[in-house]
C-alpha cells in the first residue's frame, strides 16, 4: 500500500509546471482580446469627443463655409491628437441656417484600422460613428458692417 501511495506522489510531480506551459499562450491571447475590445471602445469614446468639439467650433463660426471647414479642421485635430487615425474621415454638418438660436448637428465618421489597436493583428477595419448638436448662442453677436468713415 505504501508503495502505490509512493508511486502516485510521483506521478503528479511536474504536472503544475505542464499545466502552467499550455495555460499561459491561452492567457496570453485573452488578456490581448481585453487590451483590444479596451482600446477600440476608448477609439469610440475618441471619435464621440471628436463631433463634440466639432459642433461647438461649428456654432462659433460666423458663416457657413467658415463654420464647415472649422468643424472638419477641429475634428481631424481632435483625432490626431488622441493618437486615432482614420482611413477614412467623414464630416458632415448641418447648420440650420446658422441663425441663433437654431441647432448645429455634426456627424463624424471615423474608419479605424483594427490591426494597430492590439498586438493580435487583427485584420480589417471599423467604422465608428459619431453625432453631436448644439444650440447657436442667443445671444451672440452679429458682424458688424460700416458704410464708411464717419459713421
């Protein structure tokens, strides 16, 4: 009897050394998949930021050219300096007339590269999507026009 007790002590020695071996790729690649569905959710979070401050340059500027090409530059700043970048970047606004008091709506569409958010390579792409709207101010200024000295 004491030998069989004997034997099967040896037995399982070294089975938490082999155990740990093939656990810890599978570890490996879970923890990645985390790191991965992490940083695509914050790239998310990113491209939401981005149509927030594009809207709100939008409703600062004082014409509608001015105020498209405000929210199409700040957007792209916004990405750029968060570290995401697009493949392909869309931005649309929606001005209202740009008269106070009406609503500027901005949508920013940021294609993301999968393969740079994580050490698994992942191939492909994603689109995330982002809308923003706010309110021309009340009571905002208007540009003021002179007919001349004197006046």
């Amino acid at each position: 009897m004491k030998t069989f007790v004997t034997r099967l002590r040896r037995d399982e020695d070294g089975s938490v050394a082999t155990e740990l071996t093939l656990l810890t790729p599978v570890l490996i690649v879970l923890l990645l998949f985390v790191v991965f569905c992490g940083r695509l959710a914050d790239s998310r979070l990113r491209v939401d930021d981005a149509a927030h401050q594009a809207v709100r340059a939008a409703t600062l500027a004082r014409s509608s050219s001015q105020a498209t090409s405000d929210a199409r530059a700040t957007a792209e700043a916004a990405l750029r300096q968060a570290g995401i970048s697009c493949r392909s970047l869309s931005v649309n606004a929606q001005l209202g007339g740009l008269r106070p008091g009406s609503t500027v709506v901005v949508t920013v569409s940021c294609e993301i590269g999968l393969s740079d958010l994580s050490l698994l390579g992942v191939p492909g792409a994603t689109t995330a999507d982002a809308s923003a709207s706010s309110v021309v101010d009340q009571w905002r200024g208007s540009v003021a026009t002179t007919g001349g000295a004197g006046e």
